[in-house]
C-alpha cells in the first residue's frame, strides 16, 4: 500500500465513514482502517433513530438539528438508499410524573426553535393507535425520523470511494505513531502508515489508542441488547421511544435499583424497519466488552415493549443482539483535537446519538483537517 | 420464568446424531435430556423409508424409521428424557432458554450437545417464489410423514442423493416425475439411486437448468435450458415441460445459530456446507462445555450423524468424569473407526479430507492459543 495519505480515517462504522466522505470531498487524499469491517462494530447493532427530542438543548440538540438538516438530501447526495424515512417520533410517558418530566424538557426545546408536542393518550393514538390505552400520553416531533445504520456507512464508504478514498477493512491499528511531540501515522498490522492528521473514530475502543500516551478518555461501553421480530405489515407510524430512555440517560438517580427494568436501564426504543421487522430495544448497561445478549436483558426488554404496545405480545423474535454504545459522563461526544497531541482528531463517545449526529459528525470533523 | 432444573448433558435435537449421543452419554450414567422444537421425535429418519447402506453395523438394509424406532427405544430404556415441542431459543453458557409448549423454562446443563441438523438450501429463478415450487425435503416430509401429494407432474431440480430418492419415493407415492435438472455435467449422487429411477424412464438432464417457472398463481409450466460453457442459460435450447410442481434439492446448510450465539469458534467449508463450528476430534468446540454432532457439524448423512453423536456422548460423559479414560479412549477409538469406514471410497473421500481440514484448523489455532481448547 501506498504509505502516505493525509488523513487516516481509524474506523468504519457511521461515525469513520461519515470522517472519510466529508474528508474526501473536501479534496484530502483518505484512507479509512478497520480491523473488521464496514458497520462491523457498533453500527451493525444498535436500531436507526435520527431523533431530536431527546437531546438536550445546548451544543447536542444545535448539532442534532444541523444534522437533521443534512439527512433530508444526504440519499441523493450519497446516490444510495439509506433507508432513510422522515416519519416523526414520539417519545411515551407512562405516568403523571414522567409526562412532567419530558413538559419541562419540551419547554426548552421550543426555545431552541424545534417543535414538540405533548399529547394525552386518546390523541396520541389518534396516529400511533397500538399504543396500549392506559398510558399518560406521548411527546410528538415531526422532525424525528429513522435510517438504517448499516446502509449509512456502506452509502458513506461507497461514496467517499468514488471521491478517492482508500477503503481498507480487515487492517487492524495496533499504535499511533509519533514523531516530535505529533501523531504522524499509525502502526498496522500490515506495516506503518503516516498521515498529516488521524482520526480517531473507533468508538467504545477509542481509549486505546490514546493510553500509552498518558491520556484517558472518559468512553465506557455501555450495552444495549435489542430484539428483532419477524417481518410484519406496516404497524407503526413514529420511531417510539419512551420516557424511561431519557431518564436512564439523563437522571440515572431517578432509577429504582429494586427494580430489574430500572436497573438493567430499559427504556423502550422500537422502529419498523423498511423491509418490515420491528428492531425493539433497549438496555443500557455497563457490562464491559461483553457483546452478548443475556437472557434477563432480553426478558426485560419484551416485558416492557408489551406494557407500551400490547399488540407486541403475539409477535415473533426472530433473533437478538447487543451492541456496546461509547458512553461519555456528559452524554456529548469527544470531538475535534486533542489537547497536547496535535495531529490527532477525536470523534468518538456517541452514546446513543451516532446515528442521529454521523453527518453533522463528519462535516464538523473535516474542518479540524486543514 | 420457571426455575430451572438441571441435567448432566442436554442434547438439542433429537434426531440421529442427538438421539445417538444421549444413549451413550445416558448409558454412562449421565442424567440426560434430549430437546426438539418438533412433536415427533426422530429428525428426518422417520421420512426415510428407504434402507440405507453400509455393514452390518451400520444397519444396512434396515429402512430409516426403523432405526429411528430403534433408537427411540433404546433412549427410553436409558432412561434419557425427552422434551418435545420445546424450542431452544437462547444459549447462556450453561443455561439453556427454553419455550417448552408454549412456555419459558431454563434449564442448566453440565455439558450441552448441539445436534441441531441442517436446513434445506433454496435458489432464485424467475417464478421461483410461485406456489408449487418447494424443497425437496418438504416434498418428503408431506408424502412419507403426512401421507399428501402435493402435486402430480413433478421436476426435480438437483440430481445429488435428496433429489433422486425424493423422486423415487413421489414415484412410489403415485406421482409423475417428468426429470430432473442437474446444472452440473455429471449426475451428484449415488449411482444405485439414479439407476432406479433411470429404469422407470426419468430423464437426468446434466448440464441443464431450470431457466423460469411460469404460471397465473400457481406451477403451470417449467422452462428448462442448457447451459453453455460460460456457464450460462443458451437461449436457442429453452423447452418447456407441463410440471404442476418444482422440488429443489439443491443442498443444505448446517443449523448454527445456537453455536454462533454461544460464541464458539467458526470455519467456513464450502463442501460441508458452509460456516460450521470448529471442533475437535472428541467433536468438542472452542467452548469446554459445548460439543457437536451430526450435520450442525458439516453436512454428510444419518449414519456419519449417528456415530458423530454417539463420539460426543462418549466424551461428554467423560469430561463429567463418569467414565475412566482408558474405557473412554477404547469406546471412541471403536467408533472412529467406524466413521473413518463410512467416509472411506470415492463418495466419502471429499467429506473426509474437509473434515480433515476441520481437525487441521482446530489444531492449529489451539496451539495459538485460541479461546479455551482442553490441551
């Protein structure tokens, strides 16, 4: 392999494939490694959510919006179905308390300019009529919408090829290099690589790299175990999310550590896919690298999907999977340089929100490349 | 959530490799419980009205059902349990996760013996998706199980042991079978199968395929074509045969999941069918408390699945400690040498250097120190 490019992309999943296109087009010479494959890791097990209402006003729902904003052309600029489908989300509360919750929420949404509505029960089903009857009721965005995951790197990888990237899968990096004080290159598997700038977009496995240089990176894998049903009619009209999800993810203390849905972090995630499966998540656990599915997990999950959808409770799993989502503790991701080691760029700690912010991602972090 | 109850060994399958391995782990003394999702027991056997081949200590001439019933028998008498209707969904560690006629149980194993078989592979052509066009072992299963014939003039596509003496038993069921299609140049099976049904006047049509199925619902007609050398459909040969039905016996492909869920190591071996769990000579997989047996394991023919299993009950019960090793070391030699006889002669020479290669891999990233290979 030619052994000099000016960015090296480590990392093939939404986040690295959205680096290298943004990178390629704007005209640098990429080369993208992953020691697996394209959505090997993380982007080939989480669910498509693109959803705005659950992001915090501030820096995370200002990059949510801007991101939405690329996703409504992003299939035809990338000439590939991304399965992208701008079907509006609700976000379920069960109870009183939790639709007070996400009132609070909803007002400081409206201040940052995106529209969220709350809505009793016998109106929300008005347009999501499987939703069970006794619930409180349910936020409403128009603006949330769902992506399939997979078809997103691939459309990125393809694309940021056809623009001269180098697409490397099964090269994996074991080191950065460093010359003087600046990350020149990295050390792979089949021999070393340099580059004016390295991005860093391996996700839960960013840490790595950056340990023998005395820097710790706050990313913990956190599980989530979702559950994939058989093909169904069309059956759902929204991405459903319930409060439950932002509570886990925004006032863990609220949590009832009694209580295994609580403890194991269920939140209801539910989409319909466009070839029709429903993908039903998730728990939010930290459980290390452990990649697999437990049976308390899967349990909890479908337990909970029929309390919120009851018409659930007839349907097939046709199968289970867990992915390990990279859990920053502020729930934002580590973007751009890194202070003391100039030439490598972050872009890792998504969380939950590396669908939702993959393009916004790759724009921003193509300017750091300069 | 039913508690769970535990067992020495579970097997789940309770075909010819899974039945086999229970009776000898069960005969070892080995508390055993043999799981299937089906409500008959017996795998495919008791489709097989055929008898099958081999020495005496294979049961040559004896009819497939009967070993099934032979089997069934002497599981019975070890006192092995048998769970019916009862699906392994999930596979955590040693706990197996279970819908057992419609409810969840868990139960935890000592050692878990996955003889889970193989399924019927199938292949696209235009009027592929049409009602009347189905596996071969479906077609099996509806005349020598359920007793329907579930059609009249039938094609066969794929001339290897499935498709001939699938077409044999719709001719003893009252069936026309109009041929069978091979897109390879020479016929796939045995040739005392293909003679049978050569002498009855079925065509065997080599280097031939079927290039669409046409029809307003349902099989009205089959379009056949030759291939050239390029390997492609020669749209000047095209003829049509009125056929109402189409059974594809076009392979088969080993059933992993549970493997694949529990984490074991893979090897990919195009002729045993595909991605199959690595495993040693004691059919023990990269996971010290999981074994193999039967197709799951490549896919060959009942009497290799009988012995295979018979090899994984023998050394699971040995790893429990309920046999000492020199008995253990006699029992399996026995048995491989009756393996080594039935992948003897040149239909059993491909299967034997694939599985070669397996016992080959699986050394070769134990002394790399894979996951957690016995020494």
């Amino acid at each position: 392999m030619s052994n000099k490019a000016e960015v090296i992309v480590i990392g093939g999943g939404v986040i690295g494939t959205s680096v290298a296109y943004y990178a390629a087009k704007a005209g640098k010479r990429v080369v993208l490694l992953d020691r697996g494959d394209i959505a090997a890791g993380t982007s080939g097990a989480c669910d498509g959510f693109i959803i705005m209402q659950s992001k915090n006003p501030g820096p995370h729902l200002d990059l949510a919006m801007q991101s939405a904003a690329l996703y409504r052309t992003l299939a035809a600029e990338l000439d590939y179905d991304i399965e992208y489908m701008p079907c509006g989300g609700m976000i379920v509360a069960e109870s009183e308390k939790q639709a007070q919750l996400l009132q609070g929420l909803i007002a400081k949404q409206k201040q940052a300019g995106l529209q969220v509505e709350l809505l009793p029960i016998a109106q929300a089903r008005q347009s999501e009529p499987l939703l069970a009857a006794d619930l409180w009721g349910a936020a409403y965005c128009a603006n949330d919408a769902q992506v399939n995951p997979i078809r997103l790197a691939q459309g990125f990888a393809q694309a940021a090829r056809r623009l001269g990237a180098q697409i490397r899968p099964g090269v994996e990096v074991q080191a950065l290099l460093e010359e003087n004080g600046r990350v020149c290159g990295v050390k792979t598997g089949q021999g070393e690589l340099r580059a004016d700038y390295v991005v860093n977009a391996t996700g839960v496995w960013a840490p790595t790299l950056l340990s023998p240089f005395g820097i710790e990176l706050p990313i913990k894998p956190r599980r989530g175990q979702i559950l994939v049903t058989e093909p169904l009619p069309p059956m759902l009209n929204h991405v459903l999310l319930c409060a439950c999800y932002l509570i886990a993810k925004y006032h863990p203390e609220e949590l009832d550590p009694t209580d295994r849905q609580h403890r194991l972090g269920v939140g209801l995630a539910v989409e319909q896919t466009a070839h029709g499966s429903l993908l039903i998540g998730s728990t939010r656990e930290f459980a290390g690298f452990d990649r697999k599915t437990t049976l308390a997990g899967i349990e909890a999950v479908a337990q909970h999907a029929r309390r919120i959808l009851p018409a659930l409770a007839k349907v097939n799993i046709i199968r289970t999977f867990a992915g390990l989502r990279p859990h920053t503790p502020d729930g934002l991701p580590i973007l751009g340089p890194v202070e003391g080691l100039p030439g490598l760029i972050m872009a890792a700690g998504h969380e939950g929100d590396g669908i939702a912010l993959a393009p916004i991602t790759g724009q921003k972090v193509a300017e750091y490349l300069k | 959530m039913a508690t769970g109850q535990t067992f020495d060994i579970v097997v789940v399958g309770a075909g010819p490799a899974g039945l086999a391995a229970a009776i000898e782990a069960a005969k070892r003394g080995a508390r055993t419980l043999v799981v299937d999702e089906n409500n008959k027991p017996g795998g495919q056997l008791f489709k097989q009205i055929h008898k099958f081949f081999g020495s005496h200590e294979h049961r040559a001439g004896v009819r497939g059902y009967d070993i099934g019933r032979q089997l069934l028998d002497e599981a019975a008498k070890c006192g092995v349990e048998v769970w019916l209707d009862a699906v392994v969904h999930g596979l955590f560690n040693q706990r197996l996760a279970v819908l057992r006629e419609g409810r969840q149980v868990t139960v935890e194993a000592g050692r878990i013996i996955l003889a889970t078989g193989a399924s019927e592979n199938a292949v696209a052509f235009p009027g592929s998706t049409l009602p009347g066009v189905m596996g071969a072992g479906a077609i099996q299963t509806m005349i020598n199980v359920h007793r329907v014939l579930p059609g009249n003039r039938f094609v066969m596509l794929g001339s290897g042991n499935v498709g001939l003496i699938v077409c044999y038993q719709l001719m003893q069921a009252g069936a026309e079978v109009l041929a069978v299609v091979e897109a390879m140049p020479s016929i796939g099976g045995y040739g005392v199968h293909a003679a049978k049904i050569r002498r009855a006047g079925v065509p065997i049509l080599v280097g031939t395929t079927i290039s669409r199925v046409v029809g307003q619902g349902k099989v009205e007609s089959v379009v056949l074509a030759t291939l050239g050398p390029d390997g492609k459909i020669d749209p000047q040969s095209e003829r049509t045969l009125a056929a109402d039905t189409v059974g594809l016996a076009v392979g088969l492909t080993p059933l992993t999941e549970l493997a694949w869920m529990a984490g074991c190591e893979f090897f990919f071996s195009p002729k045993l069918g595909g991605h199959l769990p690595l495993h040693d000579d004691n059919m023990l997989t990269s996971l010290p408390y999981l074994y193999v047996a039967g197709d799951i394991t490549g896919v060959e023919e009942a009497s290799t699945a009988m012995e295979e299993g018979r090899l994984a009950g023998i050394a699971a019960a040995e790893s429990l400690g309920l046999l000492a090793a020199a008995a253990a070391a006699a029992d399996k030699a026995a048995v491989r040498q009756r393996i080594d006889v039935l992948r003897s002669g040149p239909f059993g020479e491909g299967r034997r250097l694939a599985k070669a290669e397996i016992l080959q891999q699986q050394a070769l990233r134990s002394r790399q120190g894979g996951q957690s290979w016995k020494a």
